[in-house]
C-alpha cells in the first residue's frame, strides 16, 4: 500500500479515537515500572498479583481470534502483552484492533505471568493510547537504498537498529568517562564562547555570521583554545573544555564540518607532561569502559599495552616518504615531491604545509599502533614553543593510531612578542590565499604581555576516540546528526 494511503488510514484511526472520547496524545502517563525493572523483579511481581502498568511503542501485533499478543518497547527493554477479549470487554477490544498499529506509543496495565514457552507477559487488562503514529516504521531499514537516509532520519535508525543505538549509548559512557579523569586529576571544566570574533586556536577556514544588534561580523569556534589560555593568564592552572567546534571544510570519513573536542590546558608542564597525562588517560579510558589493551579497528589490532614510542616528523618523512633530510629541502623542491605523489600544491602553501600534506598521505596510513608525532614544523603551528635545538620545529605533538590522529598537543608559546611577529607572519599570507591560517589577535598577545606561566595544552577529538573504541570507520556513524546536503 503506498504510504500516503497508509497515512490517511491512520488518520481515520485517529479520529475513531476521538469519537470514543480519547485523547490520542495526553500529557500525563501512569507508568509504575520501566519495562528492564518488571523484567529484573518479575517473579517478586508475579508473586504479588498485583497490577503494573508499563509504557512504550508497539513494535509487534499478533491476533489470534478473541485474543492478541503485541510486543512493547521502551529504552530499557521489550516485554510481550496478551490482551483477551473477555478480560478488556468487547468495546475496549475492538478499539485495540481497529485503532493499534505498531509504532504507536500505548500503556498498558495488568498482571504479570509467564506463558507456556516461559516468556514474561503482560495479561492486559487496561491500555490507552500515549502517541498514534501516522507514518509505518520500515520494515527492513537496512534494506533501503540510500543509506544516507539513516543520517537524515536518525530517529529511525536508532529505533530499528540495536547496534547503532548501542554505540551512542557507549559514545555517552566515554564522554562521562573523560570528565571523570580530568576531574580526578585536578581539572575544572569552563566553558568558552563558540561565538568569536578572530576564530583562532586552529589553522582552520570558520563559519561567519552577523550579530545585528552589535553591527559585528562573528565566527563560530574552530577552537577554544585562546579563550582557554587567557584562563591561564588569569591564574587558573588545570582546566578542560568539553565541547562543539566549527569548521568550513570538506566532509570525509574522519571529517564533520560539526564536531566534538575535549580540550585541555595545565600551567608548569611541557609537552613531555602533557604525553604521559595522554597515556594516563587512555589507560583509564580503557578500563572504565571495560575495553582491552589490543583493540580491533578497521581490520587492524592496535596495542595500547606497552609505553607509546615517539618519533620526530622529519624522521617519518624518510622512513616513509624518502625524504633524507627535511632540513634541507626547500619549498620547492618539496612541492616538486608533492606533485610527484598526486599531492596538489597551491602557490601560497609553506613548505611545512607541503610536507604535512605529504605525511598525511604517505607516512601516517603506516602507523598502526599508538605513535606519539614530536617536533612539527614552525610554520604550520603558531601557537607552540620553539624546540631548543632547532628554531625550525616546535614542540608539538599529536598522537596517531590505525592510521589516524586523535591527539593534537604542545607546549604553549606564551612570549607575547614572539607570539606577536608569528600572528604577523601567518597573516600576510592570508592576504594571498592562505585563509586556513591562523589570524592576527592582538587581544590575545595583550594577555601574554600581562603574562602566562609555561603550560602545555592537548585536544581529543571526541567522535574519532568513538570511532577507534567502537571499531567504526566513518564519523557519521558516531554522531547523531552529522552534516548532510538537503535531500
């Protein structure tokens, strides 16, 4: 039947309600027990005789001449009700058949007791309709052509599919995990503004709005870490940020324009502090979440069971991309590199962007188990501190498992001057293109100049940690509405 006539057989239905005086969408319920407690007390509740009522959507409907059974859903559980004629009344039992369709939202009340198969039961001797549905649920929602449907009507795909609904569940036991280690370890979580006037804290294009009653361009966040340092400069020494950012980028399997960080900043360390706090946190992330050491992600074991191994980028650049020595390529001659890979290179790009293109492409696929990335190009990262033995690099970090990034950290730049004439250098070449880089704040370098203790600072990006502790390859699957072009 095609489903505009489904739908306006529903509507009648509705209005059979109506008639008989029922209100096909109250407000109030009187649920006495989530279905998962009358399956957990079952034989207590059986024993007392006495009637419970429970509620939630009708996911199946049987008849069998003067009696039916139907299967009820709610977030806890799924139970099966008998409903009987000569236990309802002729008049309550004919309402049922002629008005239930699975989907909608019923309570139902009566005694508990097991058929002959064992299966707990509702016998209903009472029920009311909480919410008529007027759109049939799909029958195989895997079977659907288009699966980015899934995405557009979320709301159907975690109904119809338990795994999936079982993931955000998880997804929401890590982000409670996370806040539980950081308060643990002496962190307070702030909050920053996503509504920004300079969107820095990141090499990212952002999203531009109008506010109409200050007559000002903002941007919402690519990141909060400015806002996160000057609570440095103001004297709080651990705090973390739990929270969305925004970025006007392309959309791929580990790219969401919306996305999920958790951030976080500690005054007196470095970025060696900051790669055993990451370590710390993986292990107790693991634990709590009664994961193993070894994980299987994308066909792959990753072992997080032994301390994680640091290697310099230049040295990933000649073990896998045959550079000898970054130190002496210059930009164009690593471009000419690039090409040679199919790397597109555009005339405003620096060298350190080449050649971050160039391991993204060529070293990073490589690293399987944990890897802690040290000494990134000065040029592609403005807000970190200068290595001692090479002005060219930073002391920067990111951490890369099965091939991809879930760890970008460093020790903080907070010398205002030199913060200053970084802030100038990366705008000039926004001016010829480079929209990505990181814009001139001079607020910022005010609050360095007023000063702000050695710190080092660290991002996860939450929806790709789901990703690799719930063996998903794609980061619409982990999020519950990701960015989608209109249908």
């Amino acid at each position: 039947m095609p489903l505009e006539d489904i739908r306006n057989e529903r509507i009648k239905k509705l209005g059979r309600l109506r008639a008989a005086g029922l209100d096909p969408y109250p407000a109030e319920t009187h649920r006495t027990h989530a279905i998962a407690d009358i399956l957990k007390n079952f034989p207590k509740l059986a024993r007392a005789k006495k009637s419970i009522t429970a509620a939630g959507r009708v996911i199946a409907k049987r008849e069998h001449g003067g009696s039916a059974f139907l299967d009820l859903r709610d977030e806890s559980g799924k139970i099966q009700v008998f409903f009987k004629k000569d236990i309802l009344g002729d008049k309550s039992y004919q309402l049922f058949l002629d008005t239930v369709d699975i989907g909608d939202f019923l309570e139902v009340s009566g005694k508990l007791f097991k058929t002959k198969r064992g299966e707990p039961t509702v016998e209903g001797s009472g029920w009311r309709m909480l919410a008529k549905s007027l759109r049939p649920l799909p029958e195989k929602w895997h079977g659907l052509q288009d699966v980015e449907e899934r995405f557009r009507r979320r709301y159907l795909d975690l109904l119809m599919n338990e795994e999936v609904r079982g993931r955000f569940v998880f997804r929401s036991k890590i982000i409670k995990a996370i806040r539980e280690f950081f308060d643990s370890e002496g962190f307070m979580e702030v909050e920053t503004p996503l509504l920004q006037p300079i969107p820095g804290g990141a090499l990212a294009r952002p999203f531009k709005t109008r506010h109409n009653a200050l007559d000002i361009d903002l941007y919402l966040r690519v990141a909060p870490e400015l806002y996160l340092k000057e609570l440095l400069a103001g004297g709080l020494e651990r705090i973390y940020e739990l929270g969305r950012s925004f970025r006007n980028e392309g959309i791929d399997a580990t790219h969401n324009p919306e996305f999920t960080t958790i951030e976080w900043y500690a005054a007196y360390w470095d970025e060696n502090d900051m790669m055993n706090c990451v370590e710390r946190a993986l292990a107790f992330f693991l634990k709590k979440l009664g994961l193993k050491n070894k994980i299987v992600f994308d066909g792959k074991t990753i072992n997080f069971s032994k301390k994680i191994p640091r290697i310099k980028f230049g040295e990933l650049l000649k073990q896998y991309a045959l550079i000898e020595d970054y130190e002496k390529e210059t930009r164009d001659t690593l471009a000419a590199k690039a090409r040679g890979l199919g790397i597109g290179v555009e005339s405003y790009e620096t060298k350190g962007k080449i050649a971050d293109e160039i391991y993204k492409k060529v070293c990073r696929p490589h690293l399987v188990d944990p890897m802690f990335i040290i000494n990134y190009p000065l040029d592609i990262s403005p807000l970190a501190k200068k290595t001692a033995a090479d002005s060219s690099a930073v002391r920067r970090f990111q951490l890369v498992a099965g091939g991809v990034e879930f760890v970008n950290a460093f020790a903080e730049l907070n010398d205002p001057m030199d913060q200053a004439k970084r802030f100038e250098e990366q705008e000039k070449v926004r001016k010829i293109g480079g929209f990505e880089l990181h814009p001139e704040d001079k607020d910022f370098v005010e609050a360095l100049e007023y000063g702000m203790p050695p710190a080092a600072g660290a991002a996860i990006g939450i929806d790709r940690l789901v990703m690799l502790f719930t063996n998903t390859h794609n980061i619409k699957e982990v999020i519950l509405f990701p960015t989608m072009r209109p249908k």
